[in-house]
C-alpha cells in the first residue's frame, strides 16, 4: 500500500507543471510611451526594433492620434535596440551601411534611442525625443542690387544617423531655399535650410556663389567652426537655430553669426 | 517553485499516514470518486480513505484535468487543475458509518478559460476545507457518499486577455472562501 500511494504522491507534484499554459513563445508586450512628444514639432513617429542587421528590423509607423499616448506593441521576446525617428519622411533607408540617410533634402529630424530587454510578459520604454538639426537662416544683403545669381550652399560631412544614433552616410550638398526676396520693406535675400548633426562640431561648410559686374564670385567658410566659436556645437542634439548675416561690401563680405532660441514653429514649415 | 514545494508538502503529509493506515483498528480502506467533479469538464478524481479507529479516518485525494476543449486561434475553453488534498474525518456512529465531518489540507494550480469570454486567469491556492456528508451503503462492497465542503485558501492568480497569448492584465491575490466539494461519490469498500 505505501509504494502506490507515494508514487500518485509524487506524480501529483510532477504533472502540476503540465496545467498552466507554456508562455514561452508568447510575445512580450512592449509599452512604447509617447508622452513626451509634441505633435506640435512632430507629426510622424516611427519605430524601428532592430538587432543587429536593418532588414532584419521591424518598422512600425505610429499613427498621429497615438503621438502623446502609450503605444502597446507585441514583440518578439529578445533583447532589441530600439530607435524612435520623428519627421522621417524624406530619408531613405541604406541596408548596405545600416543607416538612414537624407541626402540632399534633409528632414526635419527627431530621433530618441533605447536599449529593451523584452524577454518576460511585459516592457516598457519611454521616448525622449532628442532634435538631431539645427535649423540654419542665411541672409544675404548690402550691396545686393549690384549682384545676380546669388546662391548659398551647404556642406554637410554627414548626411544621415546610423540605426546606434551616431552620424552615418556620405557627403550632403544642401541648397537652402530662398523664402524672402528684397522688397521696398526688407532689402535683403533670406534662405533656410537645415544642418543635420556632424560627427565633429567642425564638419560642416557655407559656400555663397553670385555674378556681380559678369563675374562669378564664390567664397567659402568652415561654417562648423565658426559655429563652434560662437557657441554652437553642431556634432550635439539639441542645437539651438543660427543665422547667418552675410553683407556684401566693395569686393569683400562681412559674416557675422547669431544663435537664436529654438522655438518650435520654425520646423515643420522647412520644405524644399 | 512555491507551489510545487506546498504540493510536495501534502504528498508528504499523506504519505506519513499509511503507518497510520496499516495498524489501524478495523483495516478498512475505502476508495472513492465524486461524479460532479467528472461532470465539470471531466475532471479525474479518486480519494482514499483509511480507517484509523471507530470515528476517525484518514482522507487523501487529487483532483486532476488536463483538459483543453473548442481549441482554436484566440480562444479555447478548459477547467485544469491538480488539487491534492489530505485530512481526518470523524464518523458519528462508527468509521464509515453514517454521518461524517471533516477538515483537510489542500493546495492546488489552476488554469481556466470560460467559455465565450476573452477573459482567462491562472494562480496557485492553498488552505484548508471542512467538509460533512452522510455514507449510506448499497451493498458489502459498494456505497454511496452525499455531502459538500467549504475551502478557506489563499490564492494567487494572474489575469489575461485571452488564452493564446493574451496580454496580461494584472492579478489578484488574498484569501478566499469558496465551495470546495459537491460530493455526490462512489465509494469502493476495500476492507474486511
């Protein structure tokens, strides 16, 4: 009588591992929280859960009415980077360098990197949205009756982010759009454009080109320094807008830079 | 971990009574089964009892259903469980005589999915149950039980949004007071 009552004992201990349902190979499910963005500066998430290899990445695009809330997405569960892109509408994705990269048209670019462990029933993660540009004003004015033609030109050493945030991509020629024309109120050309966060706070060039008396005149200037000396590190999130006040004199042109403070209004309508 | 360890605990306390059993002062042994508990979603049940004098028994049983019913992409419905349990039971005329009460240990795991409902919950119980009932018999070797019981345990038990995969969404724990048997048994005289 002992031996089969301590066997149906010991099987009543075995067999209760075999009445709760194996989870194992459920997903986890990740809340990605989106309180901290502004749809005021930041109209179109995108999510992107990656290991290793870009395509092999998962690509969610959050809707605008989940911007300011608490998205709930099942993952696989692993360990994952996680990168947030704000404003991604231009760029394009490089699986050859594993990068998002805007070439000569950059967006207006917010980007908040995550590390997430998702390996039990539940995680969470809160996006922080760091702005990875800088907005840039150029205005050109002075003896401006007497030229033709003229033209700004941005240099960007970076033109792009990697999916671990670092800059990444090729050489970006940037031509800022003309947004104001000297009338009888504000005699003075206005362009706009956008520089992307550089990999050195010194990798980044202005080149103004125009006619003037049937000659073409070109001047260039290590813009990135000279941000740098007037307190402005273009290699940092965050950055603050800066115009640039070039005036052409008698075969010369005088440069000065004003760092402005950011203000959100100014992003969205940057288009070219 | 934990439940496994309280499981290991009332197999043990069970085993330690068959000293008890087998000098015991008529050697009657009964063997039973209760027919609600196969009518709940088929739920295997046997309880074995062990007289130890003319009123006092020894009681030790499982209830076990690993049962899944209408399995299908999101839902399915089932009543699983492992439940042992082990107690005395004093007998008003004589042992397995008429009139019983009773008291036992017990703990269990459970994991239920209702029918037509997205809601689905898992835990882990112990405590302890009182039980009475009247034993009236049919013939020498067969009879028939009649009673019911009241469990007092505390549980623990997490909630989810359905049970294939379904988010979790929370849980409960605390004690619970709830019926524990509808006893309507066959009972196997095993004795003399």
């Amino acid at each position: 009588m002992k031996r089969p009552v301590l066997i149906i004992m010991c099987v009543c201990c075995a067999i209760s591992s075999c009445i709760k349902e194996d989870r194992s190979d459920c997903p986890c499910y990740l809340s990605v929280d989106l309180s901290q963005i502004e749809i005021e500066y930041i109209d179109k998430v995108d999510l992107v859960m990656s290991a290793s290899d870009v395509s092999e990445a998962q690509w969610i695009s959050v809707e605008r009415s989940f911007i300011g809330d608490t998205l709930v997405v099942p993952v696989k569960r692993r360990e994952f980077d996680l990168c947030a892109w704000g404003n991604l509408k231009g760029s394009q994705v490089d699986t050859h360098t594993n990068s998002i990269i805007s070439a000569d048209r950059p967006d207006s670019l917010w980007s908040s990197y995550h590390h997430v462990s998702a390996r039990c029933e539940d995680a969470y993660v809160k996006v922080t949205p760091q702005r990875r540009f800088i907005p840039v004003t150029i205005i050109v004015r002075g003896m401006i009756s007497s030229v033709v033609d003229i033209e700004p030109v941005l240099t960007q050493v970076s033109s792009g982010f990697d999916f671990n945030g670092n800059p990444a991509g090729k050489l970006a020629v940037t031509h800022p759009k003309l947004t104001h024309t000297p009338d009888s109120e504000a005699d003075y050309y206005t362009f706009e454009s956008l520089l992307l966060n550089q990999p050195s706070a010194t990798d980044a060039g202005l080149e103004l080109t125009y006619s003037s008396g049937g000659r073409e005149r070109r001047t260039s200037y290590p813009l990135g320094r000279m941000l740098l000396e007037e307190g402005e590190d273009i290699s940092l999130a965050n950055g603050n807008p800066v115009v640039v006040d070039l005036v052409l004199g008698q075969g010369n042109i005088f440069l000065t830079i004003e760092i402005e403070q950011w203000q959100a209004h100014d992003v969205i309508d940057i288009t070219f | 971990m934990k439940g496994k360890l309280l499981l290991a605990v009332i197999a043990l306390s069970m085993v330690s009574c068959v000293p008890a059993l087998a000098s015991g002062a008529n050697g009657r042994y009964l063997l039973s089964t209760n027919i609600p508990d196969w009518a709940t979603l088929a739920t295997i049940n046997c309880e074995f009892q062990g007289a130890l004098d003319c009123h006092w028994s020894i009681a030790a049983g499982v209830k076990y259903n690993p049962f899944k019913y209408f399995c299908g992409a999101t839902s399915q419905t089932h009543l699983r469980q492992v439940t042992p349990s082990a107690g005395v039971r004093y007998w008003f005329g004589g042992a397995f005589d008429g009139w019983y009460a009773g008291v036992s240990l017990l703990a269990g795991e459970y994991s239920v999915s209702l029918p037509k409902s997205d809601m689905f919950f898992e835990g882990f119980l112990y405590g302890s149950s009182v039980c009475g009932g009247y034993l009236l018999p049919v013939s020498d070797r067969f009879a028939l039980a009649f009673g019911a019981g009241v469990a007092l345990a505390h549980h623990n038990t997490t909630f989810y949004q359905g049970p294939v995969c379904g988010r979790r969404k929370g849980g409960s724990s605390g004690i619970a007071v709830f019926p524990s048997d509808i006893v309507l048994s066959l009972v196997l005289n095993l004795g003399r």
